[in-house]
C-alpha cells in the first residue's frame, strides 16, 4: 500500500496535486476539532467582515467567523459522502456478484429490485421524506437513506462484469479445482469487479454531497448542521450576494471545487494504478 | 474380457441446443448419437478430432459435467454422471476426471499467482494436513511435468510461456491422480517449438502412470503421433472412428479422406494432393440443418441415398465408418437401413 | 528489379511508466529484399519480432514503437517510398490498398459487422476512387468477386452470417480490389480449420499467379510453408536466422533452430519420436548475449555466447546466420 503510493507520488502529477488539493481539505477538518468558535452559536464576532488576517474567510451576516464554520462543513459533508459510499459500494458489491454468479431467479428477483431503485424518482421522494423525518432527518440518516438508493446503477455493471468473467477459462480451472461458487466470487472475480467499484466509488461520494447540498439549498435538511449546502442556504437567506457579502458564497463554493477536484484526481489516478488492464499493461504482461 | 466397468462409457449421446428465442428458433444438434468407451484396465489415448462446428468441445463438456445430454447416458466407472447432484459428489468426480484447457493464457487468472490455483486444488481435495505437507505435493506434481515449485513459485501467468503455463496446467489436473484427462486443443496456442514437449507430456501420462487422456483436435499429425484411437467428428456424429494407424493411414470416411489430404505437409515435393482445388461451403447452418449424411453437399463420391437418412456405422477392417458406401458388402456393427 | 528493400532494420518498443523504463528491441537488425511475382514467407514463434516487421513495413509505425536505425524502401516502379519518413497522409492517399494491402488473421476488423459487405466494398473504394458511377461500381465489384470464385451473394450479407472461412476469403478479395503491388497475410489462416485453410491459401496463390504481384505470407506453421511459399524466411528473437528458396531450406536447412522447427513436425505415417527443445523464446526486453539462440542451442559453442553471428551468404540465395555454418564454409 505504502510502495503504491509512494511510486503514485513520484511518477504521477495527477497523484501529487489531488495529494495538495486533500492536504489542504484534511487539515481544515483536523482544524475543526480545535476550533475556538462553535459553530452552533451565532454572533459571537462581528458580523459582514470581508477576509481579513483574522478571518480568514471574513464572517457571515450571523456573526460567525466563516473559515472555522467551514471547517465544520467540510468534515461533515465528506462524513456523508463516505458513508454513503460505503453503504452503497457494500450493498452493490453483494448484489452483482450475487446476481451475476448464481444467476436464474435470484438474478432476475435481485435486478427487478434494482431497476425498480434506478426508476425511482430519487429527489421527490428526498423532499418527502425530509418532511416526513423532519426531527430525525440528521446526517447519518440522510447518508443511509442515500445510500439505499445509490447501489442501483453499480450493481448491474458489477452483474455484467461477473457474468463475462464466469465464462472465461479461468473460472472453469476453479471449478475443477474443487472451489465453491462463493470463493469463486471472492478470488476469482472480486480482483476485476474492484476497480470498477472504486471508479464509481467517487461519483457516488460527490454524488451524495451534491444531493445533500440540492436538499439543503431547498431549506430541507437539518439547517444547524454545518455543511457545505446549508453554508449555502444561509447565504441565500441572508440575501448575501446583494447585501455585498461575497465571501459568504465564494469561500464554500471554492472550498467545495477544491474537495471535488482533489477527489476526482485522487481516484483517476489509482483507479489506473489498480485497474488489471492497465496494471498488467505497465508490468509488461 | 474385464469384469471391472467400463473407465468411461458413453451411450448413444445426443445434446441439442435451442437457438432463437421463446417463440420460435430453431433446433441445433451439436451431438448425435455418439458413443465410445475407454477400458479401466488399459490406460490410452483416444482422439476425438474434428473442425469447429464439429461438436467436439460439446462433447468434452459433457464429459466434465458441464452440460447435460439431451438423449443417452454418460458412465464414468458404472456411474451415470447426470445423477452427480451433491456437492461432495462433484468433489470425488473431478478428483478422477480432470481437463486442460486451450488458452494457456486464459487458463488462470491474470491477477492470481499461477501456483495458488495447485495449493487450492490440494486444499480443496483435503490432500494434505499443513502447507508443508500441500508444497511437496505441488512440487511432485510439478516435477512430474519438468518444471518444479522453485520455478514457478510467485509467478503471474504473464510472466511464464505459454508452454511452461500448459505443464503447471496438467501439472494442476495431476495432483489429485485423475484416471481421466481431458485436454481440449492443449497445444494449439503454443508455440511451435514448445508443442512437443506438451504432447510427449501426455504420452509418458499414460505409460509412467496409467492415465487416460481424451485429446480433442483438430491437428492430425499430433493426434496420429501420440494417440491409440481416434474418432472423427463431423457437425455432431463420429463418422470414422478406430485405431489410429488404420484411420489415417487408409481413411475409408470420404470426409477424412478430404481431412487427411487437406493437412499441409511439411515436404514441398509432396504438394501435389494438396494443391487440388476444393469447394468450401458458404455457411455453417445449411449443413447442419441436412438431412441425410452431413456430409452430402461436398462429397465427391455422393449418392442418392445419402441424403435420405443417416448412414450406418459399418466396420470396415479394425475402423467403424459410418458412411453408404460401405454398407452393402461389409457385415454391421448396428441394424442400418438396407437400400 | 527488388519491390522492396529492408537495410539493417532496428525497430524498438520504449515504454516507461511509474519509473520502469523497458526497451523491447523486437527487430535489431534485418535486411531483406522483396522482389515481384514471388510468395515469401516469414516463419517464427510469438515474440520473434515478425509483427512489429510487419508494422514498419507496412507503415504503422507509432508510439512505443519507434525505429531506431535502418531503411525501408519501396519501389513500385512508378512510385518510390521511404517508409520511415513517409506522411500518415500520402500512406492513406497512395499507399494502404492500393499498393500494398493487408491481410490479417482476424477478418472482422476489417469487415464492419454492422455493415454489408458490399458497403465495406464501398467505402474502401470511395476513400481512393470517387466513385461517380454507382451502377459501373457494383457491376465491376461483382465480377472481381466471381474471378476469385466467390458467389456473388456474399456482397449483401453480414459479415456474421458467413462462416469463418468466407469472411476470410471475403478480406481477401477487399485487399486486391486495387491490385496492389505487395499483400501483407499476417496468419491469415491460424484460426481456421485445416480444409478452410486449405481453400483460402489455394486463392492466395491463384491470385499471386495471375496478377504476378507479391505476397509476403506471415505464420509460425512451417507446413504452410512448404506448400505455399517461393522463399522463407526464419526470424527468432528479433533477427533472420535464415533464408532460401523453399525446397532448399526443408531438404538443407543449416540453422539448429530451423532444423528444429522442420524435424519436429509430426506427419502422418510417421510414429517417430519427436523432440523438443529446452527453455523457452527469450524475452526481448533482456535478450541473451551473442547469438540469441544460443541457450537452447544443442551445438553451442563458445564463441555463440559473445558474438552475434551475421547473415552471410553460403550459396546462392541461401542465407544463414550461425557461428557452425561460418566455420564450415571457410
């Protein structure tokens, strides 16, 4: 893992900016844990101040200091996003693998469940159940709600990774080996499923933080929680662009490009490292 | 006469495939009514040759349980194979019947170093107690194929020929001592100064250590060399089969005559044969769909009968020929259709 | 009058990623001439270098593959060309198809599955010969189709609903719409059976007799050799080992490794047992010092180990590259 990252480091551009883009994003997070304001409370400096040495991101209409109310937002938006991911990729994973090995019914039942998840028209039924959820509709809740409904797509290409991969020789030498359907699937399979799931890994994180921002723009989610979409509707609220506050908008939108970017670098980059194709082309197989 | 039960024995074997869908398609036959059988008592080796379309590779999956026979049985030592259903079962199956497959390289995963699929395959036959114990095996066994665990240990396939992976391949099917081996077209993807070593591999199989070995192809000249017998398919029947001396030397099957003269040789003073023109079909799906002799359309010493029904298998000398013109003066092995 | 002619050709495939730089020195050092009206064969197991041979020569030469030393030049009598310095632009205008064509050992990537095969027809012809008389056109493709004994209605169906065989017969007859000067056949019939095989090199060789070009037949089966080639050329690991007419090279061969590749064919009628060699073709990224043969050569010497033994002539027409065969003919 280190030797990966370490070759990664050095011969791979992309690699080295998403490492400075994620520094710079990591170290606001660990930064949260020390803040000196809480970002609960309101007015506690002066409000409307543009960037300055002290704040660095000048304070909002609500007398917070931005910068450190960042700090919170970043941390709590990446939670969501890697929950979700995690709840997701899980999810997906058993279920292509599941459905593309064993095939006949639990297939068709499994990929009827899925298809029925990909038609669902996800942003209503968000809206609905935040109103319904009101009270409880907190982070973690809105990433397992996510996360329910983000394994749909990945699942069937996972299937359709496994089914082509059953047919090839090697499965076959398994067979004959005397391993079990379910090991098949672990060892033989998994290794070439994985850079697909990790492809899509990122999508589904900016995916999910993008949702969380659509919500909480519409005024949605639980607003007291610090995120990079509620930052945005209380600037909205707070009419911050015609009330001259600028800052307000630009330091989450420039924070969330940097997130974004450096992710997108992040898994480009490995994703060629670990893809088998690729992998096997660079080692001279 | 052995009173043992037959190594392998199979029984007017007939596997049809739909093609099309639900509604409609049509019926394709890979394999009609085939039987032969291998002896327990005398290890050989018995080739089933033929070209694509031949229904050759059917066959071998049927034999590895991978496909079920429409019609007719299949019998490995007195057992029917289609009533393998449990899992332990299949284990003790494929403990005695093993295959080597085509592509050396397709063979084992690319992202799997090639020695762990012999430490699972010892693993999963519970031949051994500790890792200690499982790397001799695997080491006998690479030995016995000329190559040894210190060569091949922590090598991907990529990093290996496409010779030394087909030896550590039968090398995998050795380590639970099969009575049966079935190497689909083991050498046609190696390279030419690496096929001899893979074929005389088999050959010292079946003398050093009593194996049979089905070797499916479509390359005459390695097939004459090392097996005992041999069965020549087309689109589904055996239409020539006996020993292999017999069957090439004095091909009595017009189609393996035509086999036969169509193998390039490699002495430029012998073109002559092979340099007589021939007509080669459009499409695969006509002939299948014939009814009569499969090979009606291109024989050159086609009959009125042949496309009728199917000819009857007739022994001509020490080979079984299933063709009209030898019908009439030559005793039956089955009750044919007399014109 | 040479068609061709390769001088001390080295052409090499340069990688470097992650900090592993690898140069696979797949041709290092080939000369040969090609002349009209004969078939030549080139004989050699994977990783001989054979097809990146083929990719200079037919002009294909792109990043990792780079060529490093040498001369590649066609006279086509009214036309010359320098395949090293030669524009992607004027390879498509005058070069591919109408000079020299290809054919390769898989027929669908050339034929549009998605496409008639008289389209295909079609769009190879347009790129070249507007095509202003579409009646004239068809007319004239049909009877192209008929000369080289195909029926006509291969040209309205898919490529899928032909057989294997067809559809190679089918590449065949798109690379000699133009008559081209030189066909390159890169195994152009390893995946097909031995009587399909059979049909498509018996039109290859009606083709070359009636229009006298040239054709440059790549495979690693000596036997098609035998029955089909003019000369024959042995490549192992990136260098000619040896070269002559065909009768010549299977009654004398003087390489070990061609002697190999001829003795270890089994033939019907004959039970005798057949050897093989030891070890395995070399790597060409890390290939042995001297003569590259020289670790599975049963007569090696000394000398093989150090120094590379050159391509000298011992009669006419006859060359071999072998420190045993210098030592004899002195």
């Amino acid at each position: 893992m280190l030797r990966v990252s370490r070759d990664l480091l050095r011969y791979d551009g992309r690699f080295r900016l998403a490492v400075i883009l994620l520094g710079g994003v990591v170290i606001m997070i660990l930064l949260s844990f020390n803040s000196p304001y809480d970002p609960g409370k309101s007015f506690e400096v002066p409000w409307d101040l543009p960037p300055s040495w002290e704040h660095p991101f000048g304070t909002t209409s609500r007398g917070q200091d931005l910068f450190w109310w960042l700090t919170f937002a970043v941390r709590n938006s990446l939670y969501l996003g890697i929950v979700t991911a995690i709840i997701s990729r899980v999810i997906s994973v058993l279920v292509g693998l599941t459905a593309g090995y064993r095939g006949g019914w639990i297939d068709r039942v499994l990929m009827a469940i899925s298809d029925s998840f990909v038609v669902l028209p996800l942003l209503p039924i968000l809206i609905l159940l935040s109103f319904l959820l009101r009270e409880s509709m907190n982070l973690l809740n809105l990433a397992i709600i996510l996360g329910l409904f983000g394994w749909s797509f990945d699942a069937r290409l996972i299937r359709s990774q496994v089914l082509s991969l059953r047919e090839r020789s090697f499965t076959r030498t398994a067979v004959y080996s005397g391993t079990s359907g379910f090991w098949i699937t672990i060892r033989e399979h998994l290794p070439f499923v994985l850079p697909i799931v990790f492809a899509t890994t990122l999508n589904n994180i900016l995916w999910s933080i993008g949702m969380e921002v659509t919500l909480s723009v519409l005024g949605l989610s639980d607003l007291t929680t610090p995120t990079l979409g509620t930052a945005l509707f209380w600037a909205n609220q707070h009419g911050a662009l015609v009330a001259g506050v600028w800052w307000w908008i630009t330091a989450p939108a420039v924070v969330t490009a940097i997130l974004f970017l450096g992710l997108y670098l992040l898994f480009t980059s490995i994703n060629e490292f670990i893809d088998p194709r690729t992998r096997l082309r660079l080692i001279g197989g | 006469m052995s009173t043992s039960p037959k190594l392998l024995d199979v029984q007017h074997v007939t596997v049809e495939f739909h093609i099309g869908g639900l509604l409609g398609g049509a019926l394709l036959t890979a394999v009609n009514d085939v039987s032969f059988s291998l002896e327990s008592d005398k290890p050989e080796i018995f080739t089933l040759a033929g070209e694509s379309g031949s229904g050759k590779t059917t066959l071998s999956r049927l034999l590895l349980r991978d496909l079920e026979p429409t019609k007719g049985k299949v019998l490995f030592e007195g057992r029917d194979v289609s009533t393998i259903r449990k899992r332990s079962e299949f284990i003790e199956f494929i403990k005695k019947v093993q295959p080597v497959f085509q592509n050396p390289f397709e063979t084992f995963s690319p992202l799997r170093r090639v020695e762990a699929y012999l430490f699972d395959t010892v693993k999963n036959f519970r031949m051994a107690s500790n890792r200690r114990e499982a790397a001799g095996i695997v080491d006998d066994a690479l030995r016995s194929v000329g190559l040894s665990l210190d060569e091949v240990r922590q090598r991907y396939p990529h990093e290996l020929s496409g010779g030394q992976i087909q030896r550590v391949s039968v090398a995998r099917a050795l380590i639970s001592q099969p009575k049966l081996i079935l190497a689909d077209e083991p050498v046609s993807m190696v390279d030419a100064s690496l096929r001899m070593e893979i074929v005389n591999l088999f050959q010292k199989l079946r003398d050093e250590r009593g194996v049979s070995v089905i070797y499916i192809t479509h390359d005459l000249a390695t097939a004459y060399y090392i097996s005992d017998r041999i069965a020549i398919m087309l689109r589904g029947y055996i239409v020539e089969s006996g020993p292999v001396e017999d069957v090439l030397e004095r091909p009595a099957h017009p189609y393996t005559q035509l086999l036969k003269e169509s193998v390039p040789e490699p002495t430029p003073s012998k073109r002559e044969s092979w340099a007589k023109h021939i007509e080669l079909g459009v499409t695969e799906i006509k002939e299948y769909g014939r009814i009569g002799c499969k090979f009606a359309g291109r024989c050159p010493k086609v009959m009125d009968i042949c496309r009728q029904a199917d000819p009857p298998d007739v022994q001509v000398g020490r080979q079984t020929v299933k063709c009209y013109l030898y019908s009439e003066h030559v005793e039956k092995t089955e009750a044919g259709t007399q014109p | 009058m040479t068609l061709l002619s390769v001088q001390n050709l080295h052409a090499y495939y340069k990688t470097e990623a992650y900090g592993i730089s690898r140069t696979v020195r797949a041709v290092d050092g080939v000369s040969f001439d090609l002349f009209p009206n004969e078939i030549y064969g080139v004989a050699g197991e994977s990783s001989c270098g054979k097809t990146t041979l083929i990719k200079v020569i037919s002009g294909s030469i792109r990043p990792p593959l780079k060529a490093i030393e040498g001369s590649v030049n066609y006279n086509f009598g009214d036309y010359q060309a320098d395949m090293l310095k030669i524009s992607q632009e004027e390879l498509r205008r005058n070069i591919r198809w109408k000079r020299i064509s290809y054919v390769m050992q898989g027929s669908m990537s050339v034929l549009n599955p998605v496409r008639k095969v008289i389209k295909t027809f079609q769009d190879i012809v347009d790129t070249h010969e507007r095509i202003t008389d579409k009646k004239e056109f068809l007319e004239k493709t049909r009877a192209h189709i008929n000369r080289l004994g195909l029926p006509t209605d291969v040209l309205n169906a898919y490529p899928h609903q032909l057989s294997g065989g067809m559809r190679q017969r089918v590449a065949i007859a798109l690379a000699t719409v133009f008559q081209p000067a030189l066909i390159i056949a890169d195994e152009p019939t390893t995946a097909l059976d031995v009587v399909v095989q059979r049909g498509v090199l018996h039109m290859i060789k009606d083709i070359q007799a009636a229009s006298k070009n040239t054709v440059l037949l790549v495979t690693h089966d000596m036997a098609v050799h035998a029955n089909v080639a003019d000369r024959v050329m042995i490549m192992y690991a990136g260098r000619i080992v040896e070269e002559a007419p065909t009768e010549v090279i299977f009654n004398t061969p003087l390489h070990p490794y061609t002697q190999h590749l001829i003795n270890s064919l089994p033939m019907i009628g004959e039970k005798s047992m057949k050897a093989s060699l030891k070890g395995s073709p070399p790597n060409l990224a890390d290939p042995p010092t001297g003569c590259r043969f020289h670790p599975r050569c049963p007569y090696v010497m000394d000398e093989c180990r150090t120094v590379v033994p050159e391509l000298v002539s011992v009669k006419e027409r006859h060359r071999v590259a072998c420190h045993l065969v210098k030592e004899a003919s002195l």
